[in-house]
C-alpha cells in the first residue's frame, strides 16, 4: 500500500486525524467561551429548581393575612406561600417539578430592614436552595419620620454585602429580586378612607409617607414627594446591584409599577397587602421571573 506524505512528512491519514482534533479541541473551547458568556437566566427555562428560599420583611411573611390579625401568615406569602387563592412562586414550581415539595423556606422577618437581608442570606446559605426572591426595603422607606429614613449609599452597600453573602455561600443559586411597593400610591388609593387615616395615626403606620394624610400644605407636599423620591432611588439601586451579578435577574420595575387597588390593602392596617395583593404581587413577580410567560 502506498501511504502519500504531507509536506510536514507525516502520513495524509494521521494529518487528517490531527487537524479534526484541533478542530474539535478548537469547538469545544468556544462553546466553554460562549457557556461562560451566556447569562444563566439562558438556562433557567428548563431548569426548575428543587428547593427554594424567600428573603424580606412583612411583606413575604404575609403579615396580617391570616386568621389571627397582626401575625404572620407565611402561607400566603407571594413567594414561598401553600395558599391556593394567592398562587405563589413555590406553587407554580411545584406543578412543574414536584421535587421540590415541601422545601420551600420563608426566611424573610416581619419588621427587617436592608440591614438586616445579610444575616437572612446567612440562613438560606445552609439551605441549600437553587432559588432566592428578595423583596426589601420597605421599612427602610416607612420610618416614624423623613428624617430616619435609610441613606441610599447604606441602603445600596447593605445590599451588596447581603449579595456577597449569598453568592458566595450558594454560588449556583439563581436570585429573583422584586422592587418596593409604591407607599405614595397607598396614600393615593386610601387617604380618602376614614378607617386608613385612623388606623394609620393610631398605629403610626409609615409616618414619613402617612402623616398628615389630608393635608395640603406645602410642606406635606414636598414631604411625601421627597419619600417617594428616597424609594426611587432605593429601587434604582436594588436594579443597579443585581445588575453587577450574573445569577441576578430583578423585576426591572414591575413591582413598584403595579397598579395596586383597595381590595390588595389589608383592611386590619391599611398597609400591608391582602390575600388578593399577594395574588398580584404573585402574578406580577412570577410574569417577569426566570419562567415567566
């Protein structure tokens, strides 16, 4: 048999068998390149975590939601909630991989502040989850005044270190993060109704927003549109934080956009939103989420 030399001296046949190497050696490498590039939210379709965390305030706990006024009612959280009526994040998980059953985790407490999500993210970390939602900032928005508000420089270096926490600590676990709720349109929907401006002023419901409902004076004015600016600017900087991670995705807004009505309002505080407000966030969050439509 007559074996024909290349121009190097290696037989045509061999050569063949080195240069298709190189070239699968060469794909290979680009597909690792492009894999790297791609933002996980790219495989986040077909991939349905197996156990799930939810991190914030009284909102994910679903304050003032259940039977018993003034507690918590985890089960009727817009993220890790069991209640039908509201349809969470957890549910909607659990119809598309069952394997997650039972391992939904509420590690949000009623009252925190962005100061507080860090130690949350310390919990979640010995869960061992591959879904985080974060909703926070509200009581960092509704103090007993303007003046005790968060700074926006503590309340974004809060965030980045409550981030770092949990990026660190579960690396693969992919973050949903949800803007704050409009207070100023809570104040819109229900300064007209006598029971809100009560309760309100009887519990000191969110002063820096809430006092003096229906005044209009120029200084209550300036007040209430200074506060809603400070969450603004909260809300621009949950977006910017989560930008800077690559297994982040934010809701871009949705949340501090939605058209919340007096039917999402607790009628205990007139602050905290019902069961049906919890269905909306649900809807809302989930609509924007990693398998949303």
């Amino acid at each position: 048999m007559v074996v024909h030399e290349t121009n190097a001296g290696q037989p045509v046949g061999r050569a063949r068998v080195l240069t298709h190497r190189r070239i699968a050696r060469s794909v290979s490498m680009l597909l690792g390149v492009a894999l790297l590039a791609m933002p996980i939210q790219a495989f986040a379709a077909g991939r349905y975590p197996n156990a799930m965390a939810s991190t914030g305030d009284s909102i994910t706990r679903a304050f003032n939601t259940g039977f018993f006024p003034f507690t918590d009612n985890a089960g009727g959280s817009w993220s890790t909630g069991t209640n039908s009526t509201v349809a969470s994040h957890y549910t909607r998980l659990l119809a598309l991989n069952p394997k997650i059953r039972g391992k939904n985790y509420n590690d949000a407490r009623s009252g925190a502040k962005m100061q507080d999500l860090a130690g949350q993210m310390t919990t979640v970390n010995t869960r061992k989850v591959g879904y985080v939602t974060v909703l926070m900032g509200g009581n960092d928005v509704c103090t007993p005044s303007e003046s005790t508000m968060t700074s926006v420089a503590d309340f974004e270096a809060q965030f980045t270190a409550a981030m770092n926490t949990l990026t660190s600590g579960s690396p693969s676990a992919q973050i949903f993060v949800a803007t704050i709720p409009d207070v100023y349109q809570l104040w819109l929907i229900e300064k007209g109704n006598l029971s809100a401006r009560t309760t309100w002023g009887l519990f000191s419901v969110c002063q820096s927003m809430l006092a003096n409902p229906l005044s209009t004076d120029e200084a209550d004015i300036d007040r209430r549109q200074r506060v809603r600016q400070r969450e603004i600017d909260f809300n621009d900087a949950l977006l910017r934080v989560c930008a800077a991670y690559r297994q982040c995705r934010s809701d871009n807004g949705a949340v501090f956009n939605t058209a919340f009505t007096a039917a999402d309002v607790s009628t205990r505080d007139y602050f905290h939103p019902s069961l049906a407000g919890q269905a909306k966030l649900a809807a809302g969050t989930w609509a924007v989420s990693y398998w949303g439509p």
